[in-house]
C-alpha cells in the first residue's frame, strides 16, 4: 500500500501536527498573508544564492496563487516555520514524478540555530518519502553554498551533474532514513 493509499490531502494537517510535535516547530502552508515576509527574506544578502523571484509584494501573491493551484493539485506545497509567534523561514517541495520530489528554496531569517533549519529540512524529505512514499528526493545548490553542501553530503546522496555555478544531487530514502537520527542527535 502506498502513501497515497494511507493518506489523502485531507490528513496533510495531521501529518504537520505531528511534525510539528516531534520537531518543535509550527508549520503553515504559505498564504497571501506571508508575501511581505517571502519578499524580504528574498531581499536578504542570503537569497541571491536562490532563484530570482518577485521582488514586489503584489507580484509575491499573484506568484502565490498561481501557486495555491500547484498546491491544489498535491505538485507543490511552500511551508512556512515559525518560532513561537514569528515567521522564520521557508521551504518549497515540488513532487517531480511519481518516485521523486525536489526540496528547496530554503531561507531562514538571521540569526536562527542551524538546527531549526536542519529540522525544517528533515520535516520537508519526510513529507517527501513518508506522506507520499517517494522514493528519491532531488536538489541542487551552488557551489557557493559550502554550508549547504556540507550539510546535505552528511546523509550520503548520490551527486548526479555538476556545472560551472551548481552542483545536482539525488538522495534515496534508504540513505535519508539511515542517517536522519545521526543528523537530529547533531543537532540537539
């Protein structure tokens, strides 16, 4: 039986309760009420290693509706983390295909712990291999991002391409769930 068969879109918000409990982070669903908040995490020195994205308010939620139907059709989904009563980052899951998804377009504000991100990053490829029961979660960084990259080489991926600005990996869900305990114990 697949993930799939055991849940439906219906139980996303029981899935995130329990990350939530096990994480010790409060996670929503991105809405128009955060474009502020996504524009100015974008605006931060951090971001110019990410995608270019809407630099206006206006355009982050028309960028977000569009969205919403992505999300409707269980292909994208835009967390949000927060930290008590405050947004602190986000991370994007875009479902490739019926064995993989992409985790990305993490970006925390200053001066949070590594740690939260780890857990925000942990909570992302468990949706992807535990409530959708992908195999395979696909991501790419530029090289420029050494913290990034020697954070994701801890669970062993498979580099699949390398160009001039970026590096593009696969990681399995046997190597994800091999290591995931190491990487939470580090960041305790």
């Amino acid at each position: 039986m697949t993930a799939k068969d055991k849940y439906n879109i219906d139980d996303l918000h029981l899935f995130i309760k329990a990350k939530e409990q096990e994480y010790g982070l409060k996670i929503t669903l991105i809405d128009d009420n955060d474009a502020e908040f996504i524009c100015d995490l974008r605006n931060n020195y951090k971001a110019s290693l990410l995608n270019d994205s809407a630099n206006d308010i206006s355009q982050q939620i028309e960028w977000i509706h569009e969205y919403k139907v992505r999300e409707k059709r269980e292909t994208e989904f835009y967390f949000i983390f927060w930290n008590e009563s405050e947004r602190i980052g986000t991370i994007r899951f875009l479902k490739m295909n019926e064995n993989t998804f992409e985790s990305g377009s993490w970006l925390f504000i200053d001066n949070i712990p590594f740690s939260i991100i780890v857990k925000a990053e942990l909570f992302c490829k468990d949706f992807g291999f535990k409530f959708y029961d992908l195999k395979n979660c696909y991501f790419y960084m530029n090289k420029k991002n050494k913290q990034v990259i020697r954070f994701h080489n801890m669970f062993h991926p498979e580099m699949v391409k390398e160009e001039r600005d970026h590096v593009h990996f696969v990681l399995s869900r046997e190597a994800y769930y091999q290591n995931k305990n190491r990487i939470l114990n580090y960041c305790h």
